[in-house]
C-alpha cells in the first residue's frame, strides 16, 4: 500500500472540516480531534489530520479547500476554539504551506488569517462523534452547517470529489 502524506486542518467544528476532506477523491483517511501547536502543547483547538496522496490531490488544492470551508479571513471571537492553522509536520513542509497561503492570498480580497503552526499534540475526538456527518447527515447541525460546505464543493470542485 503506498504511503500517504500527512497535514493537519483547523479553523471551524472538526465535524465540518472532518466532512470536508472525507469528501474529496485522494484523502484515504481523516482523523477528527483536538490538536495542539509546537509552541503550546496543552492548549487544544478542534481539527483534522489528513492522509493523502499527493499524486492525486495536491497539497496546494487541500490548503484551498481548507481556506473556502471555514471563516479564514475572520479573527472571530471563537478562535480560542478554533485556531485558523494549516498545522506542519516538518521544515519544508512550513515552507511549502507557506508559500501556498501566501499564494492563495491574490484570490482574497481581505488579509487570510490562516497559518502554518508546527504540530504539537493529537487526541482523538471520542468515537460517538467521529464520522459525524457520515453517520447521520440528517442531524439539524450537518443539515445547518455542513451541508452548505459540501454543496459549495460541489458547486466549485466537484471533478475532486469522491
């Protein structure tokens, strides 16, 4: 089996970032919970870690996914909770995210508050809430705030989509 690519998601409710990466063709697995920066390994922000094959999906169109999906220009007063982070698992993968955001940006109109952070620590969101939208995505919440992510992937990126 060929080895995936790591990176860690965060900026909104890990259930919707969770359903996001669930969707897209490339992404093998998507581990939902809490995570921690280098610099701070006891303060926890909701996200993602993402396995994918690069040769499928680039890391450049994940990073983008990641910015249309939640409020990456808004230094809103969840951020406590929700960290906007693109969260590193070594040097060159910063530099690369990096450029990427720095890139990305031209298609924004306002300041992208997203960062690269190096990774910390990851815990397991508990299994009842793993694969929340997969397993009921009639629940109010998947309907109100998840649905709309994916129908907006569709709209925009669907030759990407599983």
């Amino acid at each position: 089996m060929k080895e995936l690519l790591k990176i860690g998601f965060g900026g909104g409710c890990h259930w919707c970032t969770e359903a996001v990466f669930q969707a897209v063709k490339g992404v093998g697995e998507v581990n939902q919970g809490y995570i921690s920066t280098a610099q701070e390994k006891e303060i926890f922000y909701e996200g993602v870690l993402v396995y994918y094959d690069p040769e499928i999906i680039s890391l450049e169109k994940l990073i983008e996914l990641h910015l249309q999906t939640h409020q990456s220009t808004s230094n809103h007063c969840m951020r406590s909770k929700y960290l906007s982070a693109v969260y590193v698992f070594e040097n060159i993968q910063r530099l690369k995210v990096n450029f990427i955001l720095n890139e990305l940006q031209n298609n924004f109109t306002e300041k992208i508050i997203t960062k690269a952070y190096d990774f910390g620590k990851f815990k397991a969101s508990r299994k009842e809430i793993r694969d929340y939208y997969k397993t009921d995505p009639e629940r109010p919440f998947c309907q109100v705030y998840i649905k709309p992510k994916l129908e907006k992937l569709r709209k925009y990126h669907a030759s990407i989509l599983k």
